[in-house]
C-alpha cells in the first residue's frame, strides 16, 4: 500500500506538471498570434455592400456606394479605402443629382479631406458634361479638382484632350495644362 502511495503522489505530480505546461504553451501561442497583429495595417472597419448618404449641417450633400469600405484609423495618415470601386453622387439642396463620379478604386483622406480616384475615372455633370481620366484628385478643402494624367471631357457641343487638369469642384472653370485636341461635335453624329 505504502508503494501505491508513492507511486499515485508522482503520478499527481507529472499530471500537475503536464497542465501547466501545456497551459504555458497555449498562452505563449495566444500572445504569439496577438504579437502578429499590427492596427496600423488592418481596417479598423471593413463593410460590404455600402449604400450610404453623407449630410453637412442636416443638408444631404453625396450618396456613396461601394462593394467594400475599409476603415484605417490607426494610421498616420487616417483614410477610407476603397479597394473594388465607387459610386458617388453629389446632390443639391433640394436633393437633385448634380454630379456623379465612377471610379475602379478610390481613398478619402479624412485629416486632409482629399480624394485620390483611380483606374476609369468618369465625372458628369448635368446637363450633359463627362470628364474622364485615369487619376483625378478632390481637394475639399480647396474646392479644387486636378489631374496630372490624360484627360477627355466632353461637352455639349465640343470634345477636348490633353494632358492635365485643374478645376473648381463645380466644374464650371477648368483648365487643361497641355491640350492636344479640340473638337467640335456634330449633334447628327453624335446621337
């Protein structure tokens, strides 16, 4: 009896020991994995399917659709992303579209209040004007838009080409920097 005494306390012993390391382990493998995670290169938001409007003291101003918005708040530089493309119109005040822009991707830096549109850039413009461009940037804060790449705009009676841009956001003064063409449009032909 006295030998099964001993034999059960080492048997208590190593079962004891067992637990705590491998509890020691499965806590090392935890921290292992929350060491890995870093904020600043994860979303801090990610959200599917996005149909949303965006007001200015109680007025609504723009509707935003997006197949994915991510969130990155941990960043230096805070930002949206817009990875898969976006749709966005701009409205006025008695809830008309005025503006619409299409775009492959899309980042809205919040601090800065900038847009960086990439891929099919395609702004209109009621009635009837189209601006399209690989690379366009909206500055709200300057109420200002600009491009360094090529730019095709279309109007209702001319169409124009040329290398960079730079407008007020309504549009309603634009400058190409280097034009390559203008052409006026044939109404017959056009439609």
């Amino acid at each position: 009896m006295a030998a099964f005494g001993r034999w059960s306390g080492v048997a208590v012993a190593a079962t004891l020991a067992v637990i705590i390391l491998s509890g020691g382990c499965k806590e090392d493998g935890k921290l292992g994995v929350a060491g890995k995670i870093d904020p600043k290169t994860m979303p801090s938001m990610s959200t599917v399917n996005v149909a949303t409007l965006i007001s200015d003291s109680g007025i609504t101003q723009y509707k935003i659709v997006s197949p994915l918005w991510n969130v990155y708040d941990e960043v230096d530089t805070p930002y949206w992303n817009f990875p898969k493309g976006i749709f966005l119109q701009k409205y006025d005040r008695k809830f008309n579209v005025i503006a619409s822009v299409a775009a492959d991707s899309a980042r809205f830096f919040r601090m800065l209040n900038l847009w960086r549109l990439d891929g099919h850039v395609e702004l209109k413009k009621e009635p009837g004007e189209l601006f399209m461009t690989q690379q366009l940037f909206w500055d709200q804060r300057r109420n200002r838009l600009y491009s360094d790449s090529f730019i095709h705009i279309e109007t209702p009676d001319r169409m124009l080409e040329g290398i960079g841009f730079e407008s007020n956001d309504r549009l309603t003064k634009y400058t190409i920097k280097h034009p390559t063409g203008i052409f006026p449009v044939n109404e017959d032909l056009r439609h």
